[in-house]
C-alpha cells in the first residue's frame, strides 16, 4: 500500500561572501512557495545554506568568523522562514552554522516540523580538510578548525509522516552514516552540501566528483533501503566553483529527479515510502542477514592496520 511523501529540494546558487542573510532567505523564500506549489509537503535546503561557504577562506581572527554563525536559531535574520514554512505547511532541512551559549562552533542542519517547530539538530560529525593554512591552495578547506566534531551522532526522528534522518555533505562519504539511520529504520535521510569541483590533493577528472556525488547517494539509498534527498549550494562561489547534481534517489538507487543548473532551482518528487518495504524485508531484513559478531573492527578501529591474525 504506497504512502505518499512529498518531498523538494532547493538547490542554491552561490552565496558570496558579501551576501546578507536577509538577501538568501529572500531567495529561500521564494524556493519555498515553488516547491509547495509543486505539492511538496517537506524541503531541504543545503549545507550552511546562509552564508557562503566560509572554511573555504582563511580567517585569523576569531570574530571575523564568528560573523558566520548563528547565535540562536531561529533568530530575527531566518524567522521570515519559519512563519512562511509555517504558512504553506512545509517542513524543512535548513543547513547553518551554530554557535553555542557555551562558545562552540558547529557545522549543524536542524529538522523543522509542518507547524514550525524544530524537531531535531544534527551536528557534522565527519569534517573534511585540513586545520592549517595551504597558502598555495586555490582555496581552503578549512572545516577542522572551524568546527568541533559533531557530538550527538546520528539520529532518526518520527515526524512530518515518516522517519526521516539528517546528515550533512562529506558524511555522505562514510557507509557508517547511513547504516547507523538504517538500523533506526529510518525511511528518509536528508542532506545539504557544498562540494568544489577542483581536487586541491591531484590532478581528478572533475567529471568524478559527480559520479562519486552519485555513486555513495545511490549505494547508501539502496543498502539500507530508504529515499535521500541532496541539496547542494553550487556555482561560483567568489570564484570557487562547487557542482550541483542536487538530486532524490530512490531505495531502488535509481536517481529520481535531479537538477539540471547550478543555480537556485526546485526539485520535487512525490517518494512512495513503501518502496522501500520490499528491500527491508527481503535483501536488507538487517534481524535476518546481519553479522555483527564479524564486523567488530568497524567500530574498534579508526585507520586501517594490520591483517587480523
Ligand atoms: N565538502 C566536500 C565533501 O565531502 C570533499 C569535501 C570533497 C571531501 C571531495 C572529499 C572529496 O563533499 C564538504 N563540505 O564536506
């Protein structure tokens, strides 16, 4: 018996360094009202979906970064957001950096319900890059010192008619992050992210960070048989370009819509959450075919090392 979700991603343009947060949720805003005149009933925004993405610049002072983050959420700046997310009846994935009332920076995406109501806060657990400065890099990378590591995991919340969890942009990276929602039977994950084009390591075909954008989406949507929806900030951001490729993958792994520019664009599709019944029940019955008792050195060890004797 299907069960209906109606699910939209706003993928976003650039967001320059100069852009104020009053200019992108006007933007959002106006991706918000498209995605519910297409019927969506839940939208995902990207990954620090209000400021540029700032770990890409070097910054000394402390203060000058702070300027990115968020004090309280939601705050003046995002609450047109949430009285007209409120308004249609959408709930959203929003992506922004979180400062703390103790002081501590998080790369965070909150869950908020069809009434307005955040109803979970993921913080990123998996960060990428480097801490120090690469002077002769095109760009930084700069996640490791601009964040703490996320410290409540990954989680699965029942609302907006599903199971849905989050996770954010280079955790897309690790199976580890989708089996941990899998086994909370989550039926949807959702993320944001903000991916260069340009490998700053070697010389990669570009063509490669789509295809292995696609390539994890895909397995991870169809290993643990759920529905993921990717919403990617893309373009030219002050000159660092990121690829878009926002897109819904289905638990079959099938790519069901996906974006065609890298600019500020609504993608919507109406997920049959039953499709993944099927999975979970005869290939992924993770009661049925799961060997924990053998996959112990997932968890015992961080980097690879010697062959078990
Ligand atoms: N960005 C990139 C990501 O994981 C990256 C960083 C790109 C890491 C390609 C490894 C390979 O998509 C963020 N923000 O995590």
């Amino acid at each position: 018996m299907s069960r209906k979700f109606g699910l939209a991603i706003a993928q976003m343009g650039p967001v320059h360094r100069t852009d104020t947060r009053m200019q992108v949720v006007k933007r959002l805003l106006e991706m918000l009202r498209e995605a519910k005149s297409r019927g969506a009933e839940f939208v995902v925004l990207p990954e620090l979906a209000l400021t540029t993405f700032f770990p890409h610049h070097w910054m000394e002072d402390q203060s000058e970064v702070d300027r990115f983050f968020e004090r309280s959420m939601p705050n003046p700046d995002v609450q047109p957001l949430f009285d007209e997310a409120k308004q249609l009846g959408l709930g959203f994935y929003l992506g922004y950096a979180e400062l703390t009332e103790r002081g501590e920076h998080y790369n965070t995406s909150i869950l908020i319900d069809r009434e307005g109501k955040i109803v979970g806060r993921y913080r990123k657990v998996h960060l990428p890059g480097h801490g120090d400065h690469k002077p002769d890099a095109p760009f930084q990378l700069l996640e490791k010192r601009y964040f703490l590591v996320g410290d409540e995991g990954f989680k699965v919340w029942s609302t907006v008619g599903t199971k849905i969890g989050m996770c954010i942009c280079n955790d897309r990276r690790w199976p580890e992050t989708f089996r941990v929602m899998g086994l909370q039977s989550a039926e949807v994950v959702v993320l944001g992210y903000n991916t260069p084009s340009h490998n700053i390591h070697w010389n990669e075909s570009p063509h490669l960070r789509m295809f292995h954008h696609q390539l994890l989406l895909q397995a991870h949507a169809h290993e643990n048989a759920l529905w993921v929806g990717a919403a990617a900030k893309c373009g030219f951001e002050d000159g660092c370009h990121m690829f878009g490729g926002s897109c819904i993958v289905a638990p079959t792994g099938e790519i069901v819509a996906q974006a065609s520019t890298e600019g500020d664009e609504v993608i919507t599709y109406n997920c049959d959450l039953s499709l993944g019944d099927n999975f979970r029940k005869h290939v992924f019955d993770f009661a049925r075919h799961r060997r924990p008792e053998h996959y112990r050195l997932i968890v015992e060890r961080v980097g690879a090392g010697d062959p078990i004797p």
